[in-house]
C-alpha cells in the first residue's frame, strides 16, 4: 500500500503573504490530487509534531532552542541560527510548524522501511536545505535527514538518497557527508549560477565515505531531454552499485521552464519520467521501499500541483494518463489564486502534461565534448565511479 501524508496544520509553515514558498501550493496540491481519485485506496498519514529526540539526532540542541524561541510572537532573532532573514524570516509557532513536517516524513518513512507501507510521498516534506545548526534557503529542520538517521537507528545498512531539486542538497548531504551507509545524489543546476552554491563533482565524500556524495552539477538554461539525460547517466549506475535497502527522493519541481528563481528548462513530463525513473529503481533494488519527497516550486499555481501529483500517480501506481484533464472544482481554485501569482485568467494549465514527450538519449551513445551537459556529467562519472567500482566511461 502507499501512504500520502496530510493534514491541514501542515499549512501553518506559512513565512508570510510575500514569500516565494506559499503554503497555497500544498493547498492546490492537495485539492488536485483529491479531484483526481489519487487518495482512493492510499493510507492518510497523519503529520503530527515531531518529538525533540528526533530533531536532536540531526541537529544541535542549541539550534532546536533558538527556534523555539523565534516561534514567541514578538521574537526577533535577527540572522542568528540563519533565523529572521528574508529567507527563514520567524514566525508564530515556526517550531511546531517545521517539526509536524519532520513528524509526517519520520513517520512515513520508519513505515516505509518496516514494511508497513511499500511506497509513501509527502510532498510538504524535502527542506534540504537545513544545516544541523542553522536554517537556510526556507528550511528550518530537515525533516529527510531525521528520516533517514532513523531508519538507520532501526536497523538500515544503506540507505539511498537522490534529490532532484533545482537547488543542491546541501544540508542533506553536510549531515551525511562522512557517512558510509548513505549515499546522497543531487542532480541540480550549479552553483555557479544558483543558490547555495555548493554541490561540485569534485564534492565526493569524507574521508569515510568516499564516493557516497555524487554531484550533477548542471548549467543554467539545461533542457528537458538533457536534464534526464543527465539524471538516466549517473543516478541508476551509482544506485546500483551501492545496493540500497531504502531509497529516499527529493523531487523539488523548481527546475520547470517557468519556476521564477531558477534557471533550467524541465517540464513536468521531465519529471514525471523522472518519477518513474526512481519508483522503479526502489523496486530493482529495495523491493519497493520508496520515500518520495516534495521540496522547492514557485510558480506555485501552474507546476507545482501537477509535478506533485504526478509523483503521487506514480507512488500510487495508478493508471492516470499523464496528460488526463485537470478538474473543473480545481481550475475554479487556480483561477481565484492565479492573480495572485503571477497567472493571468485564462491562462492555467488545462491538463497534467506539459504536452513534451521525453526521449532519452543513453550515455552509451557517446560523449560530446562540445556539449557543456555531457561535460558535467563526465565530470562527476569521472569523480564518483571509480570510488564505486564503476567503468567511467561505459554504463
């Protein structure tokens, strides 16, 4: 069975009416996935406050302290701990706010792992971005790190971590760096050209764990089919040679065309293969043991919900054609949010797909040095495999 986690506190992560992360795209979210059948015969998870003893196994006890503290009305914590700036700006009960989507993931995935469930999404979850003692880039705790360290406090050997966001996995990959039983992949634009920029082939690991960090570091403006070419290059090749027992995935859909603080050229057919691409490998390699996050949107009417219930789609294994119709009840609600950002009436999306067919073009077919693409993905062939006992130049 798949799990979706839900419920209607986890709207409360709410850093005001001018923030890029508007709790309006879980809102829509939810409401399309619903009008779309998605939630028959799937398991609620309840999102319920995640208890300190889990905060504290990723991050530090003083850091937990100032967030509470920046949760009092009143509270100005004025950059301290990466809390009250324009990013991570406080708010009302910030802390049982972050904490209930650490609870849904933590629960999600301990269910995943102990076979309770076979897949779970909770596309509220994947802040990747939180540091073990700071906030950063709209993530306070980072509710799929708590997840994985207590799968592995339950027993996990290996545990496979792949985010898909435009923006690198740093905080993910920072708590796990020098971590042998996990293996953290993120294929994102560079951070050459985008926050937080980090995330470098040459970033492999430490000393420990070499090879268990693997970077894609993509250029600005990457397009749909060299996206996927890059992710089809090193993400199942590296998966199967570390031989997870649990795969968790970020799915950020702020890589789309039309994402206002980013640079590449993904449409949600992109990554919805993508999504496939992931439920599939969890099913090669960890008899399905799948935790599916979501994480970064901002074009918070027009992508983020169908990216996001694609992803449902594909955990719940459901024939929903993937360029199906969007429902009336839920264009009624887009065109009343649509103004608001920055979609004029008339405008929303009238189906699921994006209406691009994604054809992959395997690494096998050659390297083209003249290709800025095939050169980030040979660099991070070139920095990676060979930790994992991979022929860097053939699949």
């Amino acid at each position: 069975m798949t799990g979706v986690v839900w419920g209607q506190a986890v709207l409360g992560y709410d850093f005001g009416p001018t923030h890029p992360m508007s709790p309006v795209r879980l809102e829509l979210t939810e409401l399309l996935v619903r009008e779309l059948g998605l939630l028959e015969g799937v398991a609620i998870v309840e999102p319920r406050v995640a208890p300190d003893e889990a905060l504290l196994a990723v991050h530090s006890p003083e850091y937990v302290r100032a967030v509470r503290e920046a949760s009092l009305f009143g509270a100005e914590p004025r950059g301290a701990f990466g809390l009250g700036t324009g990013d991570v700006p406080a708010f009302w009960r910030m802390h049982e706010a972050s904490a209930r989507i650490v609870g849904g993931t933590l629960a999600a995935g301990l269910a995943v792992w102990r076979g309770e469930l076979e897949h779970a999404v909770n596309f509220t979850g994947g802040m990747h971005h939180a540091m073990p003692a700071a906030a950063s880039g709209f993530c306070v705790y980072n509710d799929a790190a708590v997840a994985i360290r207590a799968m592995l406090d339950d027993g996990a050997q290996r545990v496979a971590y792949v985010d898909l966001d435009a923006h690198h996995g740093d905080g993910v990959e920072r708590i796990f760096w020098d971590d042998p039983r996990v293996l953290t992949v993120s294929v994102h634009e560079s951070g050459r050209t985008l926050f937080p920029g980090t995330g470098f082939p040459q970033d492999v690991g430490g000393p420990r764990a070499q090879g268990t960090a693997v970077n894609v570091s993509l250029p600005a403006r990457t397009t749909t089919a060299r996206w996927a070419r890059a992710v089809d290059a090193v993400v199942p090749a590296v998966l199967r040679a570390f031989e997870p027992e649990v795969v968790v995935s970020q799915h950020g859909c702020d890589a789309h065309t039309v994402d206002p603080l980013t640079n590449l050229r993904v449409s949600v057919d992109g990554m919805r293969w993508a999504d496939e691409l992931v439920h599939s490998l969890a099913h090669e390699l960890c008899a399905g043991r799948w935790l599916a996050l979501g994480g970064g949107g901002y074009a918070v009417v027009d992508v983020v919900p169908r990216a996001w219930a694609h992803l449902v789609a594909v955990a719940a294994h459901s024939e929903l054609p993937p360029d199906a119709p969007l429902p009336e009840p839920w264009l009624a609600a887009a065109e009343r949010f649509g103004h608001t950002y920055g979609v004029e009436p008339g405008a929303e999306p009238r189906t699921l797909s994006d209406g691009e067919r994604v054809e992959v073009r395997a690494w096998g077919s050659g390297f083209d040095p003249a290709d800025d693409v095939d050169r980030a993905i040979r660099a991070t062939r070139a920095a990676v495999f060979p930790h994992l006992g991979l022929d860097v130049h053939h699949d």
